[in-house]
C-alpha cells in the first residue's frame, strides 16, 4: 500500500460499480498511480463492494465511493455539494460512463422525464455542468456513447430519431405522434447520438473561452460481459442476437480492454490538447454525421439547460 497523500489529482468515473467503468476505474488505479479515483453510483452496498474489490485487486488506495443517482437532479446536485464539501485532490477527470438501456416499458425519472435520456444525458449534463467550476485548468471530461448512434455502422440497432430535446425528455406529450421512434432501443441509440452532440458543444463552448480543458467522446463497441442488456427478456436477447450479424458479433469486446481503452482518454500525455474528438477503443474516428450539427447541439444544449433549471449564473460559466 502507498502513502495516501501520494494522491494528487481526482476522477470521478459514474456506473463504475460494475461493467465498462468497473474496469475504467481498475485501469487508473493500476497505470495512473497518483489518482484519487471516484467510483459514482446510485446503489450504495454495490459502490461499497465495488471500491472493496478494486482495492483489494489492485492494491491501491486512493479509491471512494459516493452516491450519485442520474435518475434524479436533486441527487446529481447533492453529490456535487458533498464534493464541494470534502477534501480531495483537485478535480482532473470526469468520465461519464452510467448508462441505461430500458425496452420493457418507457420509465420515467422522479423528475418526470423520460429515463434513458434522463439518466444517459440530462442526469450527466447537469453533472459536468455544475462541477465544471471545480476542474483543473487542464482537465479532461469524457462521453461514453456507442457506435449504435451511427446509422451508416451495423450494430443491429435502429437508428436514433433526434427531433428536439423537450419531445425526448416528454414523449408522453407527443402519444399522436407516430414518427418519434419512441421505442426503448431508438430512445438508447438516440441518448447516444445526445452524448456526443453533448460532447461537441462542451467542446466547443470550452474552446471560444480559451480553456485547455478537453471534452471527447468514446464508444466501446459491443460488450457482451456487461449488465447492459438487464432488461431484455431471454427472448428479446435471441431476437437481437439473431437479427445482428455474425460479423458484428465476432466484433465483440471484452470489458476490461475497453475500460483500460477508456481510461486512456484520461491518462494518455499524448492526449494533452485533443479535443472534440470521438474515439472508437484506441482510434480516433468519424461519428455519425448527425452528431457534427452544431445547431442540433445547440438546440440540445440550450433545452437541456432549461430542463434541469440551471441557473444561469452556473450555466454562464460555459457559454
Ligand atoms: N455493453 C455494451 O455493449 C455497450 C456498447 C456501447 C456503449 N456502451 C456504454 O457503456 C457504458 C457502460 O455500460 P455497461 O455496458 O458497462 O453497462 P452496465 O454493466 O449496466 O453498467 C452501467 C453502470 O451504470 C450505472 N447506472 C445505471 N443507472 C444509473 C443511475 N440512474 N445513476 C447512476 N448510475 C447508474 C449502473 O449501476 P447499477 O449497477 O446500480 O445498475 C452501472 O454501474 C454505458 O454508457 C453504455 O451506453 C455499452
């Protein structure tokens, strides 16, 4: 075990109790070394047993665990208040990892949006929003999205259907509606168009401040190891896995190589002034070309910062 003032600088990487940010955090914790590592997750006993194991098998640390539900704004406000609160390194890293995929039935959020683009977008906007006052001068902020927001790569997902962010947060208000996609995988592939369209306009609204901070976006690819297909039923999974190609399973990744991928974007020096940019595992890439339209992100932007009542003494801070 080291010195725990050795820690000198802190990530906070959401959903990392399990799957993809699991690994993520392992990654830092076994090549970062220096690193305050926030494993962020909405159930405390597996954020608890999560930050246990990643200690004990990585014998390092600098590793807490802090409740953050993205299904709830109240709760994304207060973990950013007890991070304000408590001592630690300053903040270098945001990963933002959590995600849902929901196809039994359209959930809502204590808030009353709709879930996936709740906890997937809205949940993480307001998150880096209200912290990005307490990043390091060059900080790094990550989207993980999915290659499914793009309809020109095979994935066997439908394509997503951005229309306007107010109609993704209520399609209960657009029932007569029928061209919404409102089905639970286009709500996914879309809350993943929204990440990087997300990421973009961070970008750029960072860039025309001057700052060195730097925003990109990653796709994993399909990982068949993680908990993400939860709520398909047995059935649903042999349709999906019937209807997607061969190829496009024997493309499969392994969780752990695409956490270590991932963690890349933080701790690469080679990274230091890459900004905007989408990276398929290690390879920077094209996304979709829906998620380069400045006036969707902005669209999505400004309606997000509405939904979530920013307030714009807050929102000012990146405009
Ligand atoms: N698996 C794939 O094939 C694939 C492909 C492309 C992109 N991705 C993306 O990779 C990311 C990680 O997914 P994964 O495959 O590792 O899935 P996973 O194993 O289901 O992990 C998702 C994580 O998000 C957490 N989470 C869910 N809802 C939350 C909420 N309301 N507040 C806070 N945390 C919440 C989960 O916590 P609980 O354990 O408490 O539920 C879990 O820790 C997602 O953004 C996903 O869209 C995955």
């Amino acid at each position: 075990m080291q010195n725990p003032t050795q820690a000198n600088k802190t990530v906070i990487i959401t959903g990392a109790n399990g799957g993809l940010g699991y690994y993520c955090a392992e990654a830092i914790a076994r090549y970062g070394q220096d690193w305050h590592i926030i494993i962020a997750s909405r159930n405390p006993s597996k954020v608890d047993e999560a930050v246990r194991n990643l200690m004990t098998e990585t014998e390092y640390p600098y590793i807490e665990g802090m409740a953050l539900d993205l299904a709830s704004l109240a709760s994304a406000r207060q973990f950013v208040q007890d991070f304000i609160n408590g001592e630690r390194p300053p903040l270098q890293a945001i990963v933002c990892n959590a995600g849902i995929q929901i196809v039994s039935d359209a959930l809502y959020t204590e808030d009353g949006f709709e879930m996936t683009f709740g906890v997937n977008h809205l949940g993480h906007f307001l998150l880096v929003n209200l912290l990005s006052p307490h990043l390091s001068d060059r900080a790094r902020v990550v989207f993980v999205s999915s290659d499914a927001h793009n309809p020109d790569v095979n994935t066997g997902m439908p394509h997503p259907r951005y229309q306007d962010a107010k109609l993704l947060a209520f399609p209960a208000d657009y029932v007569d509606d029928t061209d919404i996609g409102n089905t639970g995988r286009t709500r996914y592939t879309t809350s993943k168009l929204c990440n990087i369209l997300c990421a973009y306009e961070l970008s750029r609204r960072l860039q025309k401040q001057q700052s060195k901070i730097t925003v990109n976006a990653f796709n994993p690819g399909l990982m068949l190891d993680t908990q993400l297909g939860r709520d398909y039923s047995q059935a649903e999974l042999s349709a999906f896995s019937t209807t997607i190609s061969r190829t496009v399973l024997e493309k499969a990744k392994d969780s752990k190589a695409m956490g270590s991928a991932l963690a890349r974007l933080i701790l690469d020096p080679s990274l230091d002034n890459v900004t905007g940019k989408y990276f398929d595992g290690l390879e920077e890439v094209q996304s979709s070309d829906e998620s380069y339209n400045e006036k969707q992100a902005t669209e999505l932007w400004e309606s997000s910062a509405a939904l979530v009542k920013l307030s714009p003494r807050k929102a000012m801070l990146l405009q």
